[in-house]
C-alpha cells in the first residue's frame, strides 16, 4: 500500500460511510441502508464477511505471490463465476474478523507476499469494510484491487492512490452478453469508464477471460476498447474458462487453438501490452 495515502483513510471512510446511508456504491444505485442492516443487489451490509485467504502462485506473474483476500458480496451475477455459491448469502459466512485478517495480512508477507490481492465477490461493494481493514492492517506489501470495476466513480475516489495495482476484469464487449449472461446490460460503458479512471492514478492490468465462441460480440470489442487506453496498461488473457453445469446463458464447451490463436493475433494487432 502506498503509505502516502495512509492518513487519508479516515477521511475516506467516513465518505464511503455516509454513502452507505442510501448505498449508491455501483450501478445497481439501491438506495439501502446498510449501516442499519440493509442489503440490496449485492447482499452485504456494512460488514466484511471475508470466505478465504490464501497464498497463491497462479495470478500473473508480477503479482506473485499473492495474498488472495476474498470477500463476499458481488454485484454482478455471472453465470461462470466459480465463487458464486459464496456470494448468494453473505451474511451466512461465519469467517474471520477484522483483527484476525489483519494477523493474516501480516503473516503471509511474512511469509513472501509481495502483493495484497482484494477480491471477492467483488471489493467495490465492500470498500468501507476494506478501507478499515486497511487502517488497522496498514499492509507493507503492494496493494492489488482485484475487480470487476462494475461501480460509480465514489469508490475510484475511495482508493485512488492507496492502490498500487489495479487488476480489471474485463468480461464481455457488448450490452446484450452482459445483460444475458450476467445481469449487467450497462456494464460495457461503466468499466469503460472505470478501467480508464484508474489508469489515471494507477498500474492497471486488464485481465480478459475468453469466453469460446465470444470472440466477435465480446473479445474484439472488449480489446479495441482496452486499445484506446495506449501502452500504459497492461493486458493479461486467459483462455482457462470452465463451463458450469448446468450451462444456461454461457458457452458449454472451452477455448479452441482456432479462437486462441485468433485472440492473440487481434490483441497484436492492436499492439496491446501483453502480460502473463
Ligand atoms: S454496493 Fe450493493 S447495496 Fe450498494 S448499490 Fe451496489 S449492489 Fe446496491
């Protein structure tokens, strides 16, 4: 974490706090109060329900290892998402306090984490929980906001700078797969905007799961967008998409070598800052 911004999380807190009044953090503009128990779209009130922490190799390789720190609650309802039985009932996750993920922060840089990694579910939804987190933890390692940058610009504000990476999730290119496969239809244009707010301020790495057979509504739009922000971010694809059983809204099968090696030929193209 940058220890620049480390004075001004009580203030920002207090920001996202009274936000939470009438919670208007994302798009789904819900209006609860979750300082009173409240929830809307995403489930949670205003504490963290963290699921699982862990020690972790396989994200791209600047950021390893990583401390993964997932917290439930999301705001999207991706069809794929491999976490999602956590996110249905949040408020059920009987996992660690605050004091006792602070001692994990500590502990697994001790033991070689070079990056704190916020996910979830999705951090946006729980940035006040994480801000205090971060107060108590005051973390020496880099800071990694994992995301699927679906949220209003009062949590860029939140985290401008205290933020070391951000990690966007880029999932889809147009209006009709986002509403279709995860409830979203306004997602392109809002992490258009997101993703270019943070590369503003931040390190950013758009990561794009391929979806198979998405490459012409979803990939090559998705990368064009991504295309406009020039060389300053980063872009990591990933072609590890797992169908769900059942399959609904989403593919059914996995990645061919045909789209595969079309995608990297049109990020190329593009001339796109490849990671892994
Ligand atoms: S953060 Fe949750 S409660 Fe707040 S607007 Fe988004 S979905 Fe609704």
């Amino acid at each position: 974490m940058n220890p620049k911004f480390y004075l001004q999380i009580p203030e920002r807190l207090e920001v996202l706090k009274q936000n939470l009044q009438s919670c208007r953090l994302c798009p789904r503009n819900c209006g609860v109060n979750r300082l009173a128990g409240q929830t809307g779209y995403c489930g949670v009130d205003d504490q963290l329900y963290c699921f699982r922490e862990m020690l972790y190799c396989g994200e791209e390789k600047e950021l390893c290892p990583s401390h993964q720190v997932y917290f439930a609650g999301c705001n999207m309802r991706c069809e794929y998402c491999s976490v999602a039985e956590w996110n249905q009932n949040p408020l059920e996750i009987n996992g660690m306090n605050m004091a006792q993920i602070a001692d994990k922060i500590h502990r697994r840089a001790e033991l070689g984490a070079v990056t704190l990694n916020l996910l979830g579910g999705e951090p946006a939804v729980n940035a006040a929980g994480i801000l205090e987190l971060l107060w108590k933890a005051r973390p020496a390692n880099r800071l990694v906001w994992n995301s699927n940058m679906y949220y209003n610009p009062i949590v860029d504000q939140a985290i401008r700078g205290l933020v070391d990476v951000v990690l966007a999730d880029l999932k889809f290119g147009c209006r009709e797969c986002a509403a279709r496969i995860a409830d979203a239809a306004d997602y392109c244009e809002v992490v258009t905007d997101t993703i270019a707010q943070a590369a503003a301020w931040s390190d950013v790495i758009v990561r794009h799961r391929v979806l198979p057979d998405h490459f012409e509504c979803c990939t090559r739009p998705g990368l064009e967008q991504i295309a406009k922000l020039g060389q300053r971010v980063k872009v990591s694809l990933w072609f590890d998409y797992i169908p769900p059983i059942p399959a609904k809204e989403t593919p059914a099968g996995y990645v061919g070598a045909e789209q595969h090696q079309k995608t990297i030929q049109w990020a190329q193209r593009l001339q796109l800052r490849i990671i892994q």
